[in-house]
C-alpha cells in the first residue's frame, strides 16, 4: 500500500508551519534578549548620569559659597575700611568751622587761611565719596 501523496504532502506542509512558527518564535525571543541587554545598559547608563549630574550640583553650590564667603570676608574688609573714614567729613567741617571763627575773630577772610578752599573743596568730594562707598549695593547678579 502507497502512502497517499497528498497526505505526505499535508504532512510535511504541517511539519514547515511549526518549524517556520519556531523560527519566528526564536527570532523574538533573541530581539527580546537583546533588548534587555540594551535596557540593563541604558539604566546603568542613566544612573551614572543622575550621579554626575548630583556631583555637577554639589560642585556647583561649593563653588557658590566659597564665593559668598570670599565675597562677605571683602566687604567686611571694606566696611572696616569705611569706618576708618567715617567721620572724617565730621572731622573736616569741624575744622572749618574753627578756621572761619579764627578768621572772624583776626577780621580776615577765612579763604586768606593757606589751603582752607582747598580742604573746602575736598570737604564736598569726600563727603560725597563716603556717601557713594557707604550705599554701594551689588548689582548684576541674578540667581535662577
């Protein structure tokens, strides 16, 4: 008895479907793995730059208050500074004042006096000078 030639053909047309089934099945199953591969690297990947992007903030708030503290140890130099200076405009209008009433008291004019329009004039630059020093406020920073 001859097997029957469409059964053998069935047969093996079956046999084709499963191992073509398999081959796809296969095909999947090495995208998925190297998927995981490319996913387990792209998380490793990501967690090292969530790491320097922490390490970048830290850096960049160091820097920032060494700057503050760079910047308060100045200005306190200069507010000591400025102290020193404080009252010199007091000091110089008191001068004056002594000089004008010797003046008045001699009946001479108190500019005969040697160098008193001159420490006049430098009474009006110092005085406003202390003043500029004195109210100075930075500007041109902006913080984000």
């Amino acid at each position: 008895m001859k097997p029957d030639v469409q059964k053998i053909l069935t047969q093996l047309s079956k046999k084709q479907v499963e191992l073509a089934a398999e081959k796809v099945e296969l095909a999947i199953t090495d995208d998925i793995f190297k998927m995981v591969e490319k996913a387990e690297e792209a998380v490793k990947k990501l967690r090292q730059l969530e790491t320097d992007q922490e390490n970048l903030d830290k850096d960049f708030k160091s820097k920032i208050n060494k700057v503050v503290i760079d910047t308060d140890k100045k200005a306190e130099k200069i507010n000591d500074a400025l102290k020193k200076v404080a009252n010199i405009d007091t000091r110089i209008a008191d001068v004056l004042a002594k000089a004008e009433r010797a003046a008045r008291d001699l009946g001479v004019a108190p500019s005969a006096i040697k160098d008193f329009a001159k420490l006049d004039k430098l009474y009006t630059k110092v005085d406003s000078a202390y003043k500029d020093a004195n109210g100075y406020i930075y500007t041109g920073v902006q913080f984000v």
